[in-house]
C-alpha cells in the first residue's frame, strides 16, 4: 500500500497582543492583524484580567488563527507576553499592543527583510497618534533622535533613548537564550529583553518605514512619569544583576550610568512636585548636568 507523509507548513509569525480593559481599540487593533498579506501567521491574545468587554469582543471573532488566553488576575505586561511566547509556534514573534495598529503589509515586510539580512531583531519606526485622533507630523524615531536610514542598533543608542518600539524577534534566538521579559514591573518590561538580546549578541536592526501606528493616550501605561521612572530603575537593578552583564564592564557602566541619571530624574520629579523652595533650588546644579549630557550624546 502507498503511504505519504504530509509535512505541516511552519507557521512563519506568531502575533502576539496582551490586553487589559481594551474594548475602546482592540477592534482595530485586531482588524489590521487579520487583514496582513501574510497569511501564514497565528494571533496569541492573553487578556490581563480584563474588567470590561474586551474578551467579549474578541469571542465574536471566528478566524480559527486567533488564540484567546483569559488570565483571572491583572498580572502586568511581563508575565502575559511571557505566557505568549510559550504558546507561540511561530518562526517569529511580532509584538503589538492592543490600543494599537498596524499597517497590512507590516508582518509580511518585515520578516522579508529579517530573513534576507539575517537579522534577529527589527524594529519598524512608528507613526504617533494622539488622543485626540491627530496624527503627530515628527515619526518615533525622528522625535527620538534616533538614525533615519535603516541600520543596525547598539546598546548605547538603545539605552540613550528607551524607545516604545515593537520589534519582531526570531523565537528560536528567545529560546536559545532563555530570554524573557521581566516580570516585576509595569513599565520597562520590554527594554529588560531588548539588552539582553544585545548580550547574547543578537543582530538588531532598524527599518525606516513606519508599520506601525503608536497611541498616546492618558490611560497608557508609560503615560505616569513617576511610575515609569521608578519601574525603570528596577528594570536597571535587574540587568546589573544578571550574571552575563555583570561580567562585562562595558555594559555595565551603560547600564549603571543610565540607572544614576534615571534616579536624579525621578528626585527632581518628585522634589519639584512636593519639594520646598530650598529643595529645588540645590536641584538646579543637577539639572543643568542632565541637559549637557544629553546635548554632548547626541
């Protein structure tokens, strides 16, 4: 008798959306993932414990490539894109949140470009959109300062910027590694992995075309200042404390360096908010030697 073997194709991207009382944009957000070129793609939804209509929405969907994860408690960022990932079984990881969108052609182009240069990390540049609705005229990377022609990124560039930008990762150099995101903190969970990723010597690169559609509103998470400065001191904390950081001194000094200025940012913050005159006035050496760093880094 004649017998075959079917091989399975490779799912070629995981799309991978944590949510959290998400029923004003998950729509969208969901729409732009399935109406992709690439086809060949899986859509991993774990909602954080969501107290409004978000899992309802996504139930109506019947696309048999969505994948929905209902965590009971509200876990943070970290965790849920770790429960993700384990779930993922595609060949890349395309990281995107739920109050935003992206362009038809983004996952296609993307792993096109990763897989012809052997790039292992990619980052698209990102249109802004406010709350209002209105477009920002500046795209991320140019607002951020960072290189406006595809090239390759390094620690200090991301380091010196902590850019909110939404990669796609090879899942393979993620396993390999055994890199995460970090999991005690709000904000800053991201930037955890993407030094890491520098660590283990990934190759990542930049790609000038805006893919994705950024939202800035009062309810993100990176929105409270003194939060985010604080989660993004753990976040420094953390990486000092990793055993491949610590036995590299150039990273180190990097990270320590950032940590310092990101503590003086956080005392201002909070001197100038609920500080006395005498207070803020012995802060002004300390501000002034933040802004000529930052002119001389550029």
């Amino acid at each position: 008798m004649l017998q075959c073997t079917i091989y399975m194709q490779p799912i070629r991207a995981s799309v991978i959306i944590p949510t959290y009382n998400s029923a004003h944009f998950i729509q969208k957000c969901l729409d732009s993932v399935l109406t992709q070129t690439e086809k060949n793609i899986e859509i991993i939804i774990v909602d954080d414990g969501s107290t409004d209509t978000t899992c309802s929405i996504i139930q109506t969907y019947t696309d048999p490539r969505i994948h929905l994860l209902v965590q009971k408690t509200n876990t943070g960022p970290g965790t849920v894109r770790n429960i993700a990932i384990t779930y993922a079984r595609g060949i890349w990881l395309v990281f995107l949140d739920s109050d935003d969108w992206i362009e038809k052609e983004r996952v296609a182009l993307l792993c096109d470009y990763a897989e012809f240069y052997s790039i292992d990390v990619l980052f698209d540049d990102c249109f802004l959109l406010y709350s209002n609705g209105v477009r920002a005229t500046k795209r991320l990377f140019k607002t951020l300062g960072l290189p406006t022609t595809n090239t390759t990124m390094d620690v200090a560039t991301h380091l010196r910027f902590t850019p909110s930008i939404h990669p796609i990762m090879r899942a393979d150099f993620l396993r390999t590694h055994a890199i995460t995101f970090l999991e005690n903190v709000h904000r800053g969970e991201d930037l955890y992995m993407w030094i890491l990723c520098y660590v283990y010597d990934a190759k990542m690169c930049t790609y000038l075309t805006p893919l994705y559609t950024y939202r800035i509103h009062d309810k993100s998470l990176t929105h409270n200042r003194l939060n985010t400065a604080r989660d993004m001191i753990q976040v420094y904390v953390e990486l000092l404390a990793h055993p491949k950081i610590q036995n590299n001194l150039h990273f180190t000094k990097l990270i320590l360096a950032k940590k310092e200025e990101t503590e003086i940012k956080l005392r201002i913050r909070t001197v100038y908010g609920t500080g006395t005159v005498l207070e803020k006035i012995h802060l002004l050496p300390r501000i002034f030697l933040i802004y000529i760093k930052k002119i001389f880094s550029r």
